[in-house]
C-alpha cells in the first residue's frame, strides 16, 4: 500500500504487532468463541429467566468453537498472537 493510500485509508494498513489488549481478546476467541466469559452471575440470571444457562452458541456448542477456531488459523490470527495449539496458549 502507498503512503497516499495509508493517508487515505488508515485503516487498512498492515498491522505488525497487536496491542496485549487485543492479544488477551484473541486468546479468549480461540479458548472460549467469545470474548467476555460467561460469568456464573449471567448464568444464573438465564436460569432465573427458564432459559438455558448458557447460549447456543460456542459456549455450548463445540463445533461452533471448533469452527471459530478454524477462521483464526486461516486467517492467520493465531500466528500475530503466536498461539501455540499443541500447548493451548500463546507463546509470548
């Protein structure tokens, strides 16, 4: 990308390193599917309300997870974190 379209298109430059802040949001992508935890507080409202105590979505559902999962190693998410899979953490 030119100078001219980094001034044009600030957003779309490359990003060399992810601020911890962002890191710590990945890892819960890759750990969870999400990125706030679903606190037992939450949970127990849900159960208050006669719903399900978590969603249906990768907190319940492994194969939304696992599908999750499979978007960030595609789209190399995993590797500006240096997300180690065998050990299930980043290498940082």
């Amino acid at each position: 990308m030119s100078d001219d379209e980094v001034r044009l298109y600030p957003w779309r430059k490359a990003v060399k390193t992810l601020p911890d802040s962002v890191k710590i949001q990945i890892v819960n992508l890759i750990k969870m599917g999400h990125v706030p935890q679903l606190s037992g507080s939450r949970e127990d409202a849900r159960e208050k309300l006669g719903i399900d105590r978590a969603p249906p979505t990768a907190y319940k559902d492994k194969s939304a997870l696992l599908e999750i999962q499979q978007l960030i190693k595609e789209s190399g998410l995993d590797e500006k974190i240096a997300w180690n899979w065998r050990k299930g953490k980043p290498d940082y």
